[in-house]
C-alpha cells in the first residue's frame, strides 16, 4: 500500500511534545514494519523543513529528503498539478483547505493514492482516508 506522508502526520512523529505524538508515532511505525511505500511531495517537505527551522529535529527533515530523493519517493508536483491545486484552492473546495493540501489532493488523486498519514480533517473532507 501506498501512502501520502503530510506535514502534521511527520511533525507529530518528531515533536515529542505535538498533541497527537502518540498516536502518530505508533501509526508510523505500523506503517514502518507493514512496508508500506511512503511518499510526498517536494511541498510537504517544505512545510516540514519551515516548521522544524529552530526546533531540534530539525535534521530529521533533512534526512527525510535525502531518503526520498533515494528511493526516488520523493514527488515534484506537474505543472497541471499546480494549475488544479490552485482551481480548487479558489473555489474553496475541501472544507478552504490550504494551497499545499490541495497540491497533495491533486498529486495523491493522479497517483492512485487514497490513504494519507495525517490527521487533517482537509483530507477527509476532500474524501481521502486519514490513517490516525
């Protein structure tokens, strides 16, 4: 199974003191030892690499990219994939989800990819499956 690694599911793995560390965490690791493929895009790295700048796992994102760049799992969104995120972006559609989810909607849908480690109810609401 293939499944989309968003921001709030990779900070809650990292930042011990994040509200849904726990839960996250174990959802990881069970998605770890399931051998699940894990993607994302060059996007969500972004959101990460902002997020941990002064916070100590911070490095952490950084090996994160390096490991998707190697397994060639990490996407760089189309040009057609920019121009549908931002048509649904300004539409509102997805509960008036942010421009970088509706990157991961449009890439996760091209792809075939329906399950989403997060909990970000934008990705229900778009129809996806969140997995904690």
């Amino acid at each position: 199974m293939t499944v989309f690694m968003d921001t709030v599911g990779l900070v809650a793995v990292w930042d011990k003191s994040d509200q849904w560390h726990e839960t996250a965490n174990a959802c990881f690791v069970e998605l770890l030892t399931s051998r699940s493929e894990l993607v994302t895009t060059t996007a969500i790295l972004l959101e990460c690499g902002n997020a941990a700048a002064r916070r100590p796992y911070r490095s952490a994102v950084n090996r994160l990219r390096q490991q998707l760049e190697q397994g060639n799992r990490l996407i760089t969104p189309s040009a057609d994939d920019w121009q549908q995120a931002w048509l649904a972006y300004d539409k509102g559609e997805a509960d008036a989800a942010g421009i970088v989810d509706h990157v991961s909607f449009v890439v996760m849908r091209r792809l075939g990819i329906t399950a989403a480690f997060t909990n970000d109810k934008h990705f229900r609401t778009a129809g996806l499956e969140t997995m904690f």
